[in-house]
C-alpha cells in the first residue's frame, strides 16, 4: 500500500490515525506510529511524497471512533488508516470504512473483527 502511495503525484500522502492517545497503550500506540512516520519519511523513496499522519483521538468510544472514522471518508486527503487501537472502537469504525478506505488496526483484538470488512484488516 505504501508503494503505490508513493507513486501518487501528490506531494504529500495522508493516512488517518485514531487511538486513545491520552492513555497510556494509546499513547505508546501514537509513539509507535511517530516512529514509523519518521523512518518512512526519511527514506529516499519518500522524499518527494512525505508521509503525514492525521491523529485523531477516539477515546476508545465506538460512537467517537465511528465519528471519527466518517470524517477520514470524507476526507479527499485520508488515504487509508492506522487504528483504531481498542476492538469496540475498531469494530464500530469498520463499518464506516467497509468499502471506502482500508484500516489497519493496531493492537486490537476482539473476534468480532475477523471477517467483519475486507476493508478492516485486524
């Protein structure tokens, strides 16, 4: 997915992220993804297409995160996302997602997501 974002003639990539982040899983899963973004960006690949992170703070509410999620769809900018870390947020946002972008959760576990959306990848 990143690849083929790369080749965009955008001068920059979005991607959606949602989590938690005033807690502390949150906030490691928001480092984690910093962390990333940094060593993306810094390869030669992506030097003319920087990768940006749109965070977004679900709370771990499901309504929040469905909210949440409808706004990265709308976005013409949010190419895919990153999140959402807790399952019954992750379980509510596949739903909003299921046919318009792909969502990558990070640590999210419950069951439920197995086969919810080819678009929710768990």
């Amino acid at each position: 997915m990143l690849a083929a974002c790369a080749g965009s003639h955008t001068d920059t990539v979005t991607f959606g992220a949602a989590g938690p982040w005033s807690e502390a899983y949150g906030d490691a899963n928001h480092k984690g993804i910093e962390l990333a973004l940094q060593q993306i960006n810094e390869s030669p690949e992506w030097k003319n297409h920087p990768l940006r992170i749109r965070f977004e703070n679900d709370s771990g509410s499901g309504v929040r995160a469905s909210s949440i999620a409808q706004s990265f769809v709308d976005s013409a900018d949010v190419l895919a996302v990153i999140g959402h870390v807790n399952s019954g947020a992750m379980v509510a946002a596949a739903h909003v997602y299921d046919g318009h972008l792909a969502a990558v959760a990070t640590t999210a576990t419950s069951p439920s997501l197995t086969g919810i959306s080819p678009w929710a990848i768990p």
